[in-house]
C-alpha cells in the first residue's frame, strides 16, 4: 500500500505518487475492543466486497473503555499504586496484549489494502463533557503516549491519524493535550501519515484547529440529529477556509440510529446516509465515511436503541449502495472540482436542495426525489447522463432547454 499525501491545492488526497485517491470510509469505533481477530476477519472481508477501503476505529474506547477489557481480556493501560490509570505506561506484556491487538489489526487491514483511521482515544479521556471517562490525560502524558503509538505503526503505510473522539477542546488545557499528542504521535512515526480531528456533532475540527501545521484535512461531523445544521453547509464552511485544507465528513447520520439518538423520534433509514454522502460529495468533499448505528459499537443484542447486531447490521441497504459513489468519483476522476451554489433557480435549503459541482468540463447534480429544476448555467448544457445513486443503473431523465426532469432520486452528468 502507498501512503496518504495532500494534494498541494488543498482540495483532495493522493497517493505518494501524486494518483487522486478517495477514501470511502466505514464507523467502526469499538471493533479493537469489542472484536476477536476472527471476527475483526470477518468484517473488514465484507467491508472491502462493498467497495470500502477505509475503516475508523479508536484505541481507547468510548464505553468505558479503560476499565471494561477487549475480546482477550486486557485493558490498554497500567495503573498506579492509586488506581489511575497510565497513558505513558500501555499494556505490551505477552501475546495479545492491548497493543499486540492493535497492532495486528492495522497490519490485517493492510494486508487487505483498507486504510485505518485511527482516534488515539476517544475524547472522554481528555475531556468528560458526557460519558465514562476517567479523564487521564495531561499535555505530558500525552505526547509519551502519542510517541508511544507513532512509534508502534510507523512501519505500517496505511495509517490516518483522527485527535479528538466527539468532544471539543473548552479549555486550554484540552488545547495543549491534544497539540502534545500530536507532537508526539509525528515524534513517533517521524511525521510519516496525515492527521485530522474528530469534532463532536453539528462542528467541523477547522472551527479548533484549522491554523495547525499537524492538521492536514479537515473533518466534520454532520451528526444524527434533526433539525441540525445541512452537511452542505457545513462542507462550504470548512471549502471556504484559508489555507485551503481538504474535508471530509467523518461522521454523518448513521443507518437505523434513532433520530437525535433518541428512540421514540423515528430512525435515520438509508435515503439519510446516502443523500449526504452524495450532498457532501457535490460540495466539495474530498472523502466521505459511513456509519451503522450496530457497527460502531459493535451491537451483540437487541433493543429500541439499536435494532440489530453488528453481523446483521454489515449489509444493510446503504453499506450495499454506496459503493457506486467510489466507483463514481473514480470514474469521473472528481478530485479538485468547485461546488455551485447557484447552478439550480430556487434551489430549497433542506431535503429538497440540489448539491451540484463543476470538475473536468462537466457539471454534477445530486437531486434527491422525483423533480423539475430550473438550471441558471452560463452555458446551457446539450449532454446529459444520469444514474440511481442506490445501484449506479442508468435512468431515463428529460433536459429541454435550461429545465432538468428527474422521475426519481438521481445523479445527473450534464455537459455542454
């Protein structure tokens, strides 16, 4: 596998031979805690048939997670006579130690050619806004536990490094945890592999951390609530940055997670997921990750909560679509391209809008249910193409003059 650059205009990913690269990315966050190797197996072999190539997953989980041990009985971190616990002192005694895991995951993924976006720690342990915790980091222990880790994979070539885990900095001391831990991490891996920030919901890592030189792209978390901010917004938000960084959306609304996480309010079914995914892509994305509300934590039971397990929940109808968005961007090679605000007369704010972009001569349209749009282009297009975004098959759509006919959701290539 070849590493991961940014291209010198900020706008997307490569590879270290300069090949436009797309990460389409799965939610995995408890599958080092949660899963056996067999299991971990199991699921990167369904993620990658589905057209993923890149896997989002936390050392120190979100759970309780320094307390509660992994599939092989072992916590990441020693503790003290006084019971705390140790980020500079990580479990690496004997097989199957927590790191020994770690380790033979990221180099299982690689194997498979998946790339791992890996959160150090999720964000209760550095600042317990809600959740578990204990917080245990300070900005020295951090760097030592970031070192730690660089140190651990820098061998590897499939490696992007996520800070943060759902919580912002509010203090400065939040601030210098984590500019340590990035200090620490490129101390180890000798500043091989690209670094972001995970926000929590509705934000983006620029609002904290745009100005840092260890922030290479930036990322959003778009979230599972409703009303919230349009992840389009959000995309031209962070588009509209100096410098220019690329972003990417790291965590949409999940498949089947209840609406505002809150049972009762309905579910998030896969026409949410995949309309972001191709909303975020059409405004100026550079990658895009998906989630399940079972696979993430990796689900074993049943409740109003999450409805399904995390086996089951691996081919749920938009983890089987969103394969034709790579196949998409790889075949239309949209890396680099400028969104359009205004290419669509009215376009509505909300469910209805029209995300559009211009790359390479064409211009692209995400529009999400049966319509007729009005195009204010400065050239009125003469070709037009379109495809259902749940299975990449061409669909019969009417172009007369600047009006735009779509019998159903679809994905239109127009060009002059």
């Amino acid at each position: 596998m070849k590493n991961l650059c940014v291209h010198p205009s900020g706008r997307y990913l490569t590879d270290t031979d300069g090949t436009p690269f797309f990460l389409l990315g799965d939610t995995a966050w408890h599958l080092l805690h949660n899963l056996t190797r067999e299991e971990a197996v199991q699921y990167l072999t369904v993620r990658k048939a589905q057209g993923f190539n890149f896997v989002q997953t936390v050392v120190l989980a979100e759970n309780d997670g320094l307390r509660v041990p992994n599939a092989y009985g072992r916590v990441p971190l020693c503790q003290d006579e006084n019971g705390r616990f140790l980020p500079d002192r990580p479990d690496t005694a004997g097989d199957y130690s927590y790191f020994d895991h770690v380790e033979w995951f990221v180099a299982t993924a690689e194997e498979m050619d998946m790339y791992v976006g890996l959160l150090p720690t999720w964000g209760d342990k550095f600042n317990l806004w809600w959740g578990d915790g204990p917080e245990v980091f300070t900005p020295d222990n951090a760097f030592l536990y970031g070192k730690f880790l660089g140190t651990l994979l820098r061998h590897h070539n499939n490696i992007v490094w996520v800070l943060g885990g759902d919580r912002p900095p509010e203090k400065p001391v939040h601030y210098a945890i984590i500019d340590r831990m990035a200090a620490g991490i490129k101390a180890g891996d000798r500043g091989k592999f690209l670094m972001t920030y995970h926000p929590q919901g509705q934000h983006t890592s620029g609002e904290y951390w745009h100005e840092r030189e260890w922030l290479d792209f930036n990322m959003m978390q778009t979230g599972h609530d409703r009303p919230a901010p349009a992840c389009y917004l959000l995309a031209a938000q962070e588009y509209a940055r100096t410098p220019h960084k690329p972003v990417m959306d790291g965590e949409p609304c999940y498949e089947d997670i209840p609406v505002n996480v809150k049972p009762g309010h309905g579910y998030w079914y896969d026409d949410a997921p995949r309309r972001t995914a191709w909303r975020d892509l059409f405004s100026g994305t550079c990658s895009h990750t998906y989630g399940h509300h079972a696979v993430w934590q990796m689900n074993r039971t049943y409740s109003p909560y999450c409805p399904f397990t995390w086996q089951e929940a691996l081919h749920r109808p938009c983890a089987e679509q969103l394969h034709v968005l790579r196949e998409f961007v790889e075949t239309h090679r949209l890396f680099g391209g400028t969104p359009l605000a205004d290419a669509v007369a009215g376009n509505t704010a909300g469910d209805d809008y029209v995300a559009t972009l211009a790359c390479n001569g064409g211009i692209y349209l995400h529009i999400p249910r049966a319509a007729t749009v009005t195009l204010t282009l400065p050239v009125t297009p003469t070709a037009v193409e379109a495809i259902d975004p749940k299975t990449g098959a061409a669909m019969a759509v009417n172009l007369t003059g600047d009006r735009l006919t779509v019998p159903a959701e679809a994905v239109v290539t127009l060009r002059a």
